[in-house]
C-alpha cells in the first residue's frame, strides 16, 4: 500500500508491507511539476494494491493526482476526510471537515504510535499544534504562521529591511541577523508556552510530536522541553491507521 501526504509545498509518501513502513521519501513541488514529482513516487512504487492520501493542496491538486493514479495503476486513490471519529480519535470540532485533514492524519498517527497524551507541532508552511489526551480525544489546538511566511511577511511589509538570510544570535548587528532573530526568538517564545499550557492541560506523562518539514529547526528552540519526539512520517502512520479502520 503506497500512503501520500500533499502538502502546500511539499510532497511525501511512504511504502507499506505487512504493517511496516519499508520506503519513505519526499519532494518539493511547483504546481507546473506535479506529474514530474508524481512520477518519481511512481519510480520508487512501480506497482501498488491501494493508495491512500491526504492533501490540503486544493481539488485541483486532488484531480491531478487521481487521474496520474488511475493511469498509473487502474485504482482508485482513497482520500482521507476528516469525521467525528475513527480508529478510537475523536474530533472535538464542531465541524470536522473544518479540521486540516492533515492535522486529523496526525492525531491517527499519533494514536498508533504512542499510547500517552500528545501535544503535536506541525512544523510546515504553517506551524499548527494539536492536542490530544490519553482518551484520543482532540483537545483543540492552535495555528500560527511558519518560519518562512513570517520572514516574508516581514520583509513585504517593512521598507529597509533587506532579503539576506541571517544566522540566529541574541541580538545582532546587522539587519539580516536581526530579522532571522527576531523571528526564531519570537517563535521559541510561543512554542514554548503553547508545550507549557499543554502540559498542564493534558499532565506530566504528555508528549511533545515534532513532525514537518522543519521540525528539526524548531527542535533546536525546544530544547529544555522534556518528552520531544520527532516523527517526520507521522501523517503516513496516520494514513495507514485509517486504511486499517
């Protein structure tokens, strides 16, 4: 079974057989070179029995990968919603569907690898965090712009203030320094109140699930918070718990 997860700029899809994740790669994406990113997933799964997905990159992006895959392989792709419940998670939204299906293939992977409390951070184009208590019951969450959008926000919106990347020191003495700081400062701030509001909303025994494409940079902000693990294939996971439903 061939799982894919479509996000704003990035594409990742994983391999499984007899329950195990035995491939797992991603690839950046322009909407010009989807079938080019479609084909190398079709390089590295020549055949599949079922594919399941989940996309937040818009209908358009849904149709272009249907209609690769019915060429591809003559299946149809199943694409993962948001419900109420499924797999023993159950979505507190008033709406579900008002859920990024994303966040919802989080919380499933999170309920099949880890049998604890979960605060989960999504680090991608944005930054979202979910909560989940030892019930599997979502407990809310927060969004919040990632690094990149935040830059460039910044850089839109202030005259002056060149588009050099900087490095990240306390306080700096040259502009590009000083926006790179502020943002990695500002950001360190808010994730580490949103892991101490966690905690005390779901306790002691709550772990903190880094996934997205820049988790490893928001690892390095994080680094007195106890309990971290970084799942770069949770979504995957959660996918190929669905399948199992």
């Amino acid at each position: 079974m061939l799982t894919i997860d479509i996000g704003n700029s990035g594409v990742k899809w994983g391999i499984w057989q007899d329950g195990q994740l035995i491939l797992a790669e991603d690839s950046p994406y322009q909407i010009g070179s989807l079938h080019a990113t479609f084909d190398k997933i079709y390089s590295g799964a020549p055949y599949q029995d079922a594919v399941w997905v989940s996309c937040v990159a818009g209908p358009d992006v849904e149709q272009t990968l249907m209609d690769w895959i019915r060429k591809e392989w003559s299946i149809e792709p199943i694409f993962l919603r948001t419900t109420s419940e499924l797999g023993g998670v159950y979505n507190m939204y008033p709406r579900p569907a008002d859920h990024g299906v994303d966040r919802w293939a989080a919380l499933l992977g999170a309920k099949k690898l880890y049998d604890a409390p979960v605060c989960i951070i999504d680090a991608g184009t944005a930054i979202s965090v979910d909560l989940m208590d030892a019930d599997g019951v979502h407990r809310g969450g927060r969004i919040m712009p990632g690094l990149k959008m935040m830059r460039n926000s910044l850089l839109q919106n202030t005259a002056g203030v060149n588009n050099a990347e900087g490095d990240c020191p306390g306080f700096a003495i040259n502009t590009a320094d000083a926006v790179t700081s502020g943002i990695m400062h500002m950001l360190q701030a808010g994730l580490l109140e949103v892991c101490a509001s966690a905690r005390e909303r779901l306790g002691d025994k709550m772990r903190v699930i880094l996934t997205g494409g820049n988790a490893e940079a928001v690892l390095a902000l994080l680094a007195r918070v106890e309990g971290i693990h970084v799942e770069p294939h949770l979504v995957l996971y959660g996918l190929y718990n669905a399948s199992q439903q």
